[in-house]
C-alpha cells in the first residue's frame, strides 16, 4: 500500500524517473544535436490567444527564466491588443503583437511556437512552424482528423524539430508516480479503464450571418477550411461544436483523460471501436453530439469513454477523471489526485494535490501547464525527453478522432491496431481526411 507519507517523501525521484521511462524512447540524441545557444532562453511565439492561450502566458512566466515570449499573434485585433498589454503587465516587457502568425514563422529570433488555435488550425500551423524551422508545443487535440495526425508526425520526423501536445497531466507528478506503480503491479493486471468529462455548456443558438467584424481577419480565420459566411455565434468559442472547424467534445476534453488511461494500460490502438451519441439537450446550430459513450476494445483489456457536455452530474464527486481497474484494486486518478481502492471497494490511500480543477475552467492556467512548459523547453535546451511528444500523443488523438467517426457512420470499426486504419469500410475511411480550401492544403 502506498501511504501519504511514502508518496510525498518519493515524489520527485520517482516522478522523474517514470517521465524518462515513458517516453525515452521519443527522443534521440538527433532531436537537439543542432540546437545553438543550448544555456540561452527559447523565444516563443504564441498563435491563439483567447483561452488556452492565457495559460501559456502564465506558463512562460512561470518559466522565465528559460524563456522569453517574443510575438502573440491572434486573428482577432480585440484579443491580440488585451494579451499583448495582459503580457507586458505580466513579463515586465512588450512582446510584438502580430494579427498574421506567418510573420513569426519568418522571424529568425523565434525557437518555438505554440499553437492554441481552433482545431482545423493545430495540424497544419504545427507542420507550417516545423517547414520554418520551430519546435512546436501544440495543444490538444494535435490534429483535426487522422491523416493529419499522420502529416504531422512525418514533419516532425523530416524537420527533425520537437513536437511537444498539450496533454499537461502526462507532466502532473502524481499522476507520472501513479501510473508508475500501475504499470508495477499496484492493481495486479490492470485490465479496464473508464473516462468520463461532465459540464453543463449553455446552447450555441441560432446564428446569423452578418458582416465581418472589421477587428476579425475571418479569411485567416478560417485558413485551410473551406469557405463560409461568418455567423455571430461562431467566434470565439462555439466552433468546437461545428464539424468544419471541431472536433467535439471527445476531442475538446476526452483527449486528456482517454490518454491517461491508455497510459496506465499500457494500450496502443484498438482492435474495434464502438460509440453511440446524440445532440438531445438543445435544438440549435451545435452539429456535434452532447452525449457520448465510447468503446475502445482490446485483446485484453477495454477502455471506455463517456462525455455530458450540458449536463453536470459527476462520477465520484469529479467532473471529469479515470478510474483503472485491475485484477487486485482499482485506482481512481484525476488532476486533483487519486484514491486506490481493493476488490472490496474499500479505500486504502489517497492523495489530494493542494488545488481544486474544474471542468468550466476554459483556460487551464495551472501548475501541469507550468511544468509541461518547462519540460519542452528543457527538451529544447538540454535533450530532455519529452513528456508527451507527437507520436505518443497522437495515438491518444487518434482512436477519439475514430469515436467520431464510427458515430457518423452509425456503426462499429475494426481496425489494423498498427496504424489505427480502418479495414473493411471504405465509407468510414473517407472521413480520415478532408477536403481544404484551395492554396490551403496541408504538405510536409
């Protein structure tokens, strides 16, 4: 049994040394061989300012001292002017505002961008800052379909620059200790894992389309997506629920649990994955679903995935989290900490971090961010290994992108569990890709 006092006293020998073993094998002497001015701090751009974005302004003051926020860059000029005097109150210096974050690709002071836009963005500004030369932190999910995914790993490849995904628990010291005594035999054989993400989200309405906003370059906006008319109740957040620019809530908020648990199991892709979902709480624009169950099957374990976007009740008291049954125990692990229980469902230790998490918390300003911050900029300076690089992460990206698919297609999906490709259907593969507006496609 792991006691309180135990894991406090072994925290941060045992925290670093799960970090290096899990993800060891991710990077190489080849990643940073090029590096010059390893001792110096990395200049950010930051692309994407309205919510997560926030939180990497606190993460690169939290890590000043290895870092310095060169440009923010945001389509939105409202949103740029309040970061930009938001970021000078908070560093002490100015960074350059930029309303088109190609210019900070072309900016040879900039080491690293990251990319907290929405996410018909993430893929193709991340292989757009690899082709320039930048290491790139981007948040989840890492791609908005499958094959990007694929593009994106391949340029990480071909750059040879890192790729950090905003899976910010994989840098949470409890969670890294805990999952290491998973994968030690704490619960026997771990064998089934179940996620879950509740919130009580308002209705996005009915929009209009209306002009532009003269603040809002929309064209840039909308970049690789194909063309339509800008409504008034797109910007700045209710995209997420929009197939065109989205990728729902499996991928909004399930990435960062679905990813613990397929940690702790030590699971790659699936052989089947069955989803079942609907948008029954509100008849309005929102496309996507408001409530999912996924099934993620395996030759020897399952792991399951739940989402209630406009409904709050929660599971063991927590709005979103993992439990991870095994074969003598189960642990229940979230941001805040965890709780081992036996077969009898008896609690035998528990650990609770020193700050509460919320599922309505849109930014995320917290100490995982700080900490995965600091990881990819030692990652950056000195080889550190990454704790959530492109080709890890983008499995956990994957199989949910795979979620969504089997729900448009209303039926199970089996899968190559190499690749994660479809077999056998031919119509549900056709939504592993898309279609981009012309001069926007996406090349490595």
């Amino acid at each position: 049994m792991i006691t309180r006092r135990t894991f406090i006293n072994g925290l941060a020998a045992s925290a670093a040394g799960a970090a290096v073993a899990s993800t060891a094998r991710a990077a190489t002497a080849s990643s940073y061989s090029q590096i010059s001015g390893a001792n110096e701090r990395v200049n950010f751009a930051v692309a994407g300012l309205n919510g997560r974005g926030k939180a990497h302004l606190s993460a690169l003051h939290a890590n000043q001292a290895t870092a310095r926020l060169a440009y923010c860059c945001d389509v939105d000029s409202h949103v740029l002017s309040r970061y930009a005097s938001e970021a000078q109150k908070k560093l002490g210096y100015a960074p350059t505002p930029l309303q088109d974050f190609r210019k900070a690709l072309d900016a040879k002071d900039v080491d690293a961008v990251t990319i907290a836009c929405p996410d018909h963005w993430h893929a193709p500004m991340a292989i757009m800052a690899l082709r320039a030369g930048k290491h790139v932190y981007v948040e989840k999910p890492s791609s908005y379909n499958p094959r990007e995914g694929e593009l994106l790993m391949l340029a990480q490849q071909k750059y040879n620059r890192l790729v950090q995904v905003g899976d910010q628990q994989r840098s949470s010291p409890h969670t890294i200790k805990m999952i290491g005594e998973i994968h030690n035999g704490l619960i026997g054989r771990a064998y089934f894992a179940k996620t879950w993400y509740s919130n009580k989200r308002p209705s996005m309405g009915i929009g209009k389309v209306v002009p532009v906003p003269e603040w809002l370059d929309w064209d840039l906006w909308q970049g690789p997506a194909p063309r339509s008319p800008y409504k008034d109740n797109i910007h700045p957040y209710n995209w997420h629920w929009l197939f065109r620019y989205g990728t729902g809530e499996s991928l909004n908020n399930g990435t960062h649990e679905v990813d613990i648990a397929r940690w702790a199991l030590d699971a790659g892709f699936p052989d089947r994955v069955t989803s079942s979902a609907g948008r029954y709480q509100t008849k309005d624009d929102w496309q996507f679903y408001d409530t999912m169950v996924t099934s993620f099957e395996y030759p020897d374990k399952l792991l399951t995935w739940e989402g209630v976007s406009c409904n709050d009740m929660k599971y063991y008291g927590r709005d979103r989290g993992t439990t991870v049954h095994g074969t003598t125990g189960t642990v229940l692990i979230d941001r805040a900490g965890y709780e081992i229980y036996d077969l009898d469902g008896k609690m035998t230790d528990s650990y609770k971090a020193s700050s509460e998490v919320s599922s309505r918390d849109l930014i995320g300003a917290d100490s995982m961010t700080d900490a995965h911050f600091a990881n990819f900029i030692a990652g950056i300076r000195t080889g550190e290994p990454l704790h959530s690089p492109i080709r890890v992460a983008n499995t956990s990206v994957t199989i949910l992108q795979l979620s969504n698919i089997s729900w448009r297609v209303k039926r199970d999906l089996k899968l190559d569990n190499q690749t994660g490709h479809i077999l056998n259907d031919p119509e549900a593969m056709k939504l592993w890709s898309r279609s981009y507006e012309k001069g926007w496609e996406v090349h490595v």
